[in-house]
C-alpha cells in the first residue's frame, strides 16, 4: 500500500519538484530549500561523518615539492599506429568553460586545442548523471540500461527488512570495454586517474596498467600529469600503440582553496573557504540571510571555476608530455569530455545528482591528425566511443539522452534527485521523465528550465518511453558488490 500511495504521490508533485525552488537568490525561504535541495540535502543532512564536504584550505601549491615523482623523462616513443586517448574532465559542465563562451578564463587549453583543429561542441550531454554510469557507458559505447552500472537497491529479506545494503552495480560482465577491445588489436592499455571510481566496478577491465588516486577527501588534478609521466617511462614500451584514459577530478568536491599567488581573478578575494561547508549546511536549512547566500554561490562558483580551470591545465601538461615524448608521431585520436557537471545552486542544488542541463550539458573536443566529422548538436557525448576506436561518429547515431538512477537512499526524502529520471535532447526540445510523469522544456524560451509543459502526445513521446522501459526493466539488478568499492564511494560523497 504504501509504495502505491508514495508512487502516486510522487507523480502529482513531480512536475513541481523539477521547478523547485530557490531561484532568484534571494527570494529563497525555508520551504523552498527543504524541496529542492533534496539532492545536496541527501548527502549532508544527518551524520557528517568525517568531512567529506570540507573545502582544503590548501595552498599555495608548490607542485615540484607537493608531488615530486622520480620518474625520469620517457624514452622516445616509436608505436606504428595512432595513439588514442579519453581525457575527462571530471565534474565540467559546459557553460563554465571558457571554450563555450564563459567570461572567465577557466579552459584555455581547450581553446588552444580548438584553434590546433580540434572540432568540438558546447552541447554535448553525458550518458549518466555521475561519474559510474557515464564512465561505463565511455567506456563500453552502450545506455546506462545496457551496461547496468549505477545505483543499486538494498537487499531485503522477504518481510521487507534491509538485510544488507548494495550501493551500486558494477559494470555487466558481458559487455566489453574499449580497452578490452583495444588491447585485442595490440594496444598497450593504460589508466591514469583522479578519480578513484575508475579502478573499480569493471572499468579497469582490460587495462594492463591502473593507476589511480586512492587518497581520499582531496581531488588534484596535478596528480594526473607526473603520475602519467612516471607510467610512461616505466610501465609502457615505447614502441607499442598506446590506449590511454585520463581522468581530473578537481572540480568535483571537496574543493581545494585557490592558490592566491596564481593569476586567478577570484571573485571575491576575501573568500574563506574553510568557511564554506558550515555556510552551505546553514544555506540548506535555510538559515541564511539573502546576503550571505549570494556570498555563499559566489564562493561556491570560484572554488568550482577554480577546479575547472585546474583540470585545464593538468590536461594541458598531460597531451604536452604525449606530444614531447613522440606518442603522437604515428598519428593519434584523442576524445576530451567530462562525466557530467555540477549543480552551482540552481533549483536550490549543488553537486551531481540529476538531469538538469548544469548537470548534463559538457564541452566535447575531438582531436585528431585523421578525418574530423563535424559534431550535430545537441551530440550525444556516449559518441567518444566510437570515435576513438574507429576514427569516425557511430552510425547511426545513438539518442542524445541522460539517464538518472538515485541513490537508493535517496529514496527516504523527495525531489530531483531522489526519483529515477530520464532526459532525450531534439534539437532545443528537452523531454524528460520524472517520478512517473512526463514533460517537455523548449531551451530557447525556458533556459532555465523552471516551466515544463506536459509532454503530451508529442511525436518523440514513444521514444522516451522506450528508454524509460529499458531503464526500469534493467534498474533492479541483484549482487554483491566489492567493500572496497563501497569505500571509493564514501571517499567520493556519494554513500553515507
Ligand atoms: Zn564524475
């Protein structure tokens, strides 16, 4: 009965939910944050445990000394064919990029990458709503439904009492991954991560090496290129083809204080960043005047926009030291996207949890010495997986769709976040399925997407439906899943 009562209720109010509350700053009262931030709420309410959300008030970052590695520098590379690479920029959505026209100048490698004959798109949306589901779905080319990795349901014992908790699925055995396939064909495959997820769940299927950041509450994007240098001179031979997956996690939370010596122009130079995780928890109980919320998204915005364009320059000295040491002399094929983005207060959010465009729309660049396909927009980021292993966009080309399974947790509060959620992109069009109820958003008149208009009996309606069919039916997987994973997972906020 009471499943039944909630699934109804949940469908009268869903359309409400996806407005939210909040906008406009300060017209935010407490009724408005306790909806709509159910998502952020969902992870900092309760037990804070150890501290996941502080920010590091770290720096200024002294990178030789901080992350010294003794690698010396590679030997010359000589492969025979193409080296190819999936850089994500974890955690970046589009409109915070430089590339796409944001007014600070957070990538301005990519936009190096752009005038060296990269094509690229500013709408590009991913496949899942977070790191797993998208990552898997870069790594195997097929839907969240498909693959299976994502969310996963307690288990209880058949009077309905969780007997144990299963936080995800790990990826389907039976789909194969791009380094599977690439080291198939001779390629030496290799992982280098921020991110620790990536070791985890059966992405590292097929990689022959795997390194990732295992140290937890601190994301830093410099880790990535000494890490990658070192691998290269003592884990890989030169003379074989390269597969490489990157992964920078720094716009992700916790962020790292600015480094105030840097050329950075912070919007407010006064910021205090240790401040921040006791203003947001009190921005979410709404406790805060109107004043210091706008203070709060300002510092907010410059801890992200910092992580941003970090990750920028980590990606930067990355394909620097490829280039430099010859790996992209037999031609190369590189794909350079993010996971998802990051919810910066809009709808009364922060974090990931969600399809909301600041969550799902990101920069997509593909370069490349071969052939450039020009990229339709909107572009379906899930692509990348074809591009890199076959040079050219899939045909034909999948649906531009996002999917949202939550957190089984989640399921105790309401909201973006806690319902399982499905967006297709057509053009401007946006149709989305929430809670069991189905809307549509024109991006042009509603950028901000705070008035969904019932779907109707739009022509696209049985595709999404579809899609929602192929999510339901697949969401309830059963098994176990790895402690270690569990603890990735706490590292990264995303389980309590
Ligand atoms: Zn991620």
């Amino acid at each position: 009965m009471a499943s039944f009562d909630r699934r109804a209720a949940l469908r009268l109010i869903a359309p409400l939910l996806w407005v939210a509350a909040c906008q406009g700053g300060a017209s935010c009262n407490r009724d408005g944050a306790d909806q709509a931030s159910t998502a952020a709420e969902q992870e900092v309410s309760g037990d804070m445990g150890d501290g996941i959300y502080e920010v590091i008030p770290r720096g200024p970052f002294h990178l030789d000394e901080d992350l010294k590695v003794d690698a010396r520098e590679p030997a010359p590379a000589t492969p025979k064919a193409p080296t190819v690479v999936l850089a994500v920029l974890d955690t970046v959505r589009a409109d915070h990029t430089s590339l796409c026209g944001y007014s600070r100048k957070t990538t301005a490698y990519l936009e190096a990458l752009k005038e060296r004959g990269a094509v690229y798109s500013c709408r590009a949306y991913t496949p899942g709503d977070w790191s797993l589901p998208t990552h898997a779905s870069y790594f195997t080319g097929v839907s969240v439904a498909r693959h299976g990795a994502h969310y996963a349901h307690d288990a209880k014992d058949e009077n309905g009492e969780r007997i144990r908790s299963l936080y995800v699925y790990p990826l389907r055995e039976d789909v194969r991954t791009l380094a599977e396939e690439m080291r198939d064909r001779g390629y030496q495959t290799v992982l280098v991560s921020d991110n620790g997820l990536l070791g985890e769940a059966g992405l590292q299927r097929g990689f022959s090496v795997v390194a990732t950041r295992p140290r937890k509450h601190d994301p830093r994007a410099d880790w990535v290129p000494p890490t990658l240098l070192r691998v290269l001179a003592e884990e890989v031979d030169p003379s074989k083809p390269l597969f490489l997956v990157l992964n920078y996690l720094q716009a992700h939370d916790p962020w790292v204080a600015p480094d105030l010596s840097l050329d950075w122009d912070l919007l407010d130079p006064q910021m205090a960043p240790a401040d921040f995780k006791s203003g947001f928890r009190r921005f979410l109980r709404a406790g805060l005047k109107p004043g210091d919320e706008r203070l709060l998204r300002r510092q907010l915005t410059d801890l992200y926009d910092y992580g941003v364009y970090r990750e920028d320059q980590a990606l930067q000295r990355s394909l620097s030291t490829l280039e430099r040491a010859g790996w992209l002399r037999a031609g190369f094929r590189i794909g350079i996207t993010a996971d998802h983005g990051e919810m910066l207060m809009e709808h009364g959010m922060w974090r990931h949890l969600f399809v909301y465009e600041g969550n799902t729309r990101v920069p997509f660049l593909y370069w490349t010495d071969g052939d450039s396909p020009s990229l339709p927009e909107p572009f379906p980021a899930i692509a990348v997986h074809s591009l890199l292993r076959d040079g050219r966009l899939p045909d034909p080309m999948p649906a531009v769709a996002s999917v949202a399974i939550p957190n089984p947790d989640a399921g105790r509060r309401k909201g973006p976040g806690s319902m399982p959620a499905v967006a297709m992109w057509f053009g401007d069009e946006k149709l989305v399925w929430i809670g069991g109820t189905y809307m549509r958003i024109d991006l042009v008149e509603d950028p901000d997407e705070l008035a969904p208009k019932p779907l109707g009996n739009h022509p696209k309606r049985s595709e999404l439906e579809a899609l929602v069919a192929a999510i339901e039916a697949g969401k309830d997987r059963r098994g176990e899943v790895d402690p270690a994973l569990v603890e990735q997972l706490r590292a990264l906020g995303y389980v309590e």
